[in-house]
C-alpha cells in the first residue's frame, strides 16, 4: 500500500472519530493492517473488511458503507486503482460531510477488547508543550488558564466514554466480542483461531470529591474543583464538597459551564468563614450527614495539603469510620508535587495508616494518573 493511500485511510479514521465513532490508535493500525491485507482495488470489498473495524453501534453499522463510499467516490471517470499515484483511494471532492459533522460524545468509544492504553489517552490530553506538566500554581497566563480547562474539559468526555461501556473482554464466556475477535485474528491471517468474549460491565463507582479550599490551597482548589465538575460528568450520582472550616455540599453549583461564574459562586458560598482548617471536624460532619450514602462502590478523593488546625483524633476517628463504608480512600496532596517535600505536618500523619493511596496532584498529568484508580473499582 503507497504511502498516499495510507494516509488517506487514518484522514478517513480521524473523521470518524470526529464524529463520535469509537476509533483510537489501535483502531487506525488495525485498518491500515485489514486494507494492506484486502487491497484497495474494490473500495465496497474493503468497506465491508473495514466496517466491524470502525463500528460501536448498530446505526453505525448501517450507515458506514454510506459514509465510506461519500469519503472514498472515485473521482469522475476514473476507476479505483491500488497502484496509481493516489494509492487508488480518493476523497470525493467537495464532500467534505464526515469531516466537518460535530462530534457525537454520546456514543460509545472503544474497542470491546478492553480499556483503551492510558498512556495513549494521556498523550491525546496534553497536545500544548507541556502544559500538562505544568504545576497548577504557575499557571498565571490567562490563556494557559483557559488552554487547561479545555483540555479537563476533554479528559471528561474521555472518561464518560469509557464509563459508558457496556462490555468488557473475557477469554471464556457465552457473547461473542466480533470486533475484538476479528482484531486478534489479524495475527493469523485473518482466521478467528481464538474468539473473544464479553460480558456486562459492572456499574462504575461512584465518586465523593472533598476539596479543601482553605487559604494554603489556594492556588490549587480552583482546579481541583474544575476537575471535580470533569469527574461529575462522567461518574453519575458522584458528589461533590468543598471545605475549610465548614462543609459545604456544591455538587449542583459545579454545573455551571462557565469558569467566571463557577468562582463566584464557590466565593459566595465560602463568604464568612473564620480562620484555620479543621479537616476533621468537616469529614466528621460529612460523616454524620452524607455517609449513608457511601458504600462499597464509592471511591472518595479527599484534595487537601493535610494543614489541619483541629484535633489530629478527630481527624483519625473521622477517616476511620469513612474507610469502613467506601471501596477506595485516596488523598491528593499538592505539595507532594515540589522536591524534598514529605508528609510530616499533624494532620497528613494522622492521616496515613487509613488511606488506600496517597498521591501528588499538582498537574494534569498527576490527575490523569488517577484514572485507573477510579475506572476499576
């Protein structure tokens, strides 16, 4: 296959995927390994290869050899050729409908064959010269700011997709995974020696984000609350709670979209707070108030520098009653991020022997790193 026409086949893929299809970069090499297999001299034979490739739902079954032979019509006159400059394959002039139709968020994305490779998403998720890297609290430029909600805004829709998924991949069972199968086939020549399977997806977790907004964090809690309104979107019947010295509960007021708005109402409802920060008192009154709600599918995210001013056996009492009712207890630690730094103040100590995992988040990256702690519950 010429190069031409391989790069025809992934701008083809890409289209795809703009419009909500469930194709990733395993995805484009699979049809780019079909079509050097099949061969481009009939486009309706290769669409017919290409179609379990590309598909996630019936209607995209039905209506892929439509789209394949808009993008793909031979230009007037001229027949398909595999060998000719173009590779054989070209797009249809003036069509340019796949490519500029508007994503689809709703659909589902991925292959049944499992969770797509996160280092792969995580690349998808930091296009900008390492903004992901970039430490939240040196983030002053307002366009930087802006660059960053965008692309938590895309994490979101990625981790909505493959909350979405109905499926996951067995090695025994009784529903046959057609698009995993057929992926594992073209080791062998394309014959499907060793079929995959599938069965329900258990239901995700749920989430509880418990932000810590006092003065120390300062120049953190802003993102950890966007990424709590991200976290929301994608986990249903999550709950979301900032805290300093009270609790407050502001699920509802995460889903305002715009960031102008999103502050001042997160301002007004911290407004009169006093001095100091009193995690324990605030996970205890959480405790008292919410826990029922917190089971065995719950992950809770406690996003704090572990400052706490109050009673450390507070603090212990409150987090051991929360680690008997949830499935996962993690603490997210800004400064966990900065050199030389260890977890000494009161609060984080008291903190340790009850938690799952202790981890920095300081960046987009340190985010991205959680989303295997809170997809596989």
């Amino acid at each position: 296959m010429t190069l031409p026409a391989a790069e025809q086949l992934l701008a083809f893929t890409r289209a795809l995927r703009a419009r909500g299809w469930p194709i990733g970069l395993q995805e484009q090499q699979d049809v780019l390994r079909v079509a050097e297999q099949t061969g481009l001299e009939d486009p309706r034979r290769l669409a017919r290869a290409l179609r379990p490739l590309c598909c996630g739902t019936r209607e995209q079954w039905h209506g892929f050899e439509a789209l394949f032979e808009q993008w793909w019509r031979p230009r007037r006159g001229v027949r398909s050729r595999a060998l000719g400059p173009g590779g054989g394959l070209h797009p249809a002039p003036g069509r340019a409908g796949v490519e500029e139709a508007a994503p689809q968020p709703d659909r589902p994305a991925a292959g049944d064959a499992g969770d797509a490779d996160p280092a792969g998403a995580r690349a998808g998720a930091s296009p900008q010269a390492g903004l992901g890297r970039t430490d939240f609290r040196h983030l002053c430029d307002p366009e930087e700011s802006r660059a960053l909600d965008a692309l938590m805004d895309r994490m979101a829709r990625r981790w909505q997709r493959r909350v979405r998924r109905r499926w996951r991949a067995l090695q025994k069972g009784r529903r046959l995974a057609p698009r995993a199968t057929l992926r594992r086939s073209l080791a062998r020549g394309g014959v499907p020696f060793d079929p995959v399977w599938r069965r329900p997806r258990r239901q995700p977790p749920r989430l509880i984000l418990l932000v810590d907004a006092s003065r120390s964090m300062n120049l953190y809690s802003y993102r950890f609350l966007r990424f709590a309104g991200s976290a929301l979107q994608a986990f249903p019947r999550s709950e979301a709670f900032i805290f300093h010295t009270e609790l407050v509960r502001i699920t509802d007021a995460l889903q305002e979209a715009r960031p102008e708005r999103l502050r001042e109402k997160l301002a007004l409802l911290s407004t009169g707070w006093s001095g100091g920060t009193r995690i324990g008192a605030c996970l205890a009154r959480f405790n008292r108030q919410y826990g029922e709600g917190v089971r065995r599918r719950s992950v809770v995210l406690i996003f704090s520098d572990g400052l706490d001013t109050g009673d450390p056996e507070t603090l212990t009492r409150a987090l051991a009653e929360l680690r008997g009712r949830a499935g996962r207890l993690l603490w997210l630690n800004p400064l966990m991020g900065r050199s030389g730094y260890a977890p000494e103040a009161r609060g984080m100590r008291s903190a340790l022997p009850y938690l799952d995992r202790l981890a920095p988040a300081h960046t987009l990256d340190s985010l991205l790193a959680l989303e295997q702690e809170l997809i596989r519950l």
